[in-house]
C-alpha cells in the first residue's frame, strides 16, 4: 500500500533512519501510532525516573534522548526497551481501534481464566501484530548497518536489537 503524498512527509520526519523511511512510505497510516507510542515511552521512562539524577530527559533535536543513546549504558538501555514496548502497545490498540489498513482486532478466544460473570467482546488489542510491525519498525534502524565481526559497532548493534527485543516482551 501507498499513499500518494506520503514520501515528502516521510523524509521531512527527523531521527527516521532510511529504512524506517521506506516503512514510512509504505505503512503511512501507522506513523501516528509510532507517534503516540514514542511519546508514551518517553513519559513512562520520565516517571520511572522523575527521582533520579537522570530523569529520561529529552532534548529539542532528532535524537530526542541526546547523547544517552549514544553511550552503551543503562540508560540507553531502558531507554531502548520502554520506546519499543510504548510503539508495542499503540500499534497494537491502533490495530483494534480499526486505526490501521493492515490489522484488526485480535481474534484471540476467551481466556478461560476469566471470571464467567465477565462478558467477552472478542476484540481485543492485536498484541501479535503490534509486536511484530515494532519489531520490524525500529530493529531495521541498527540491522540497516553493516559492522565489522567482532567490532564495537556490532556489539552495540546487538545489545540495542536485545533491549528493543526486551521491551517488546
């Protein structure tokens, strides 16, 4: 799917890397979701750290998180999990919302654990697809790189990929 229009607005976006553009451009109605779930990232990462030296601040230019990013550090670190599992939880909601071209609502059955006086709509959030489109979505940031075996590069490269991968969880 392409939307006409949407490859100005997509290379306009800034911190996009060149394969999240392409993403961008194909899956143009998703970007406000990514937005929001950004967004919820950074705020849960703030409030967890609102008594802390540093507190998740953000800056006014494309990294958002300034320079933490650009250290292999447990702030990095979190930093990397809470953004992927904030675009988790939006891209999924977004899906069952009806927000999305690609996804619905999840079709998943009636717990069985679930108390019987509970009434069950049978949509909920699409958690399998909000996952896998983040996975794609923000991995292909640090696969998009090529990095000498055994390097420092490669290593860092690894470590985000585990952090996006645990946030996801």
């Amino acid at each position: 799917l392409f939307i006409l229009g949407a490859q100005p607005i997509c290379t306009q976006l800034k911190g996009l890397s060149a394969g999240q553009i392409k993403f961008c451009q194909r899956y143009h109605d998703h970007m406000p979701s990514i937005g929001r779930g950004a967004k919820m990232g950074i705020g849960e990462c703030q409030w967890q750290f609102r008594l802390r030296r540093w507190n998740c601040s953000t800056v006014q230019d494309s990294s958002v998180f300034g320079p933490v990013l650009n250290s292999a550090s447990r702030e990095a670190a979190f930093t990397h999990a809470i953004s992927s599992a904030g675009v988790v939880y939006a891209v999924s909601r977004s899906c069952r919302e009806g927000d999305l071209s690609t996804c619905g609502c999840s079709r998943a059955k009636r717990p069985k654990d679930l108390h019987r006086d509970w009434i069950w709509g049978g949509c909920g959030d699409n958690i399998e697809y909000g996952y896998r489109f983040a996975r794609a979505f923000i991995d292909v940031r640090e696969k998009e790189r090529n990095h000498p075996r055994h390097s420092t590069e490669l290593g860092r490269m690894l470590m985000n990929l585990h952090n996006n991968e645990a946030g996801r969880k």
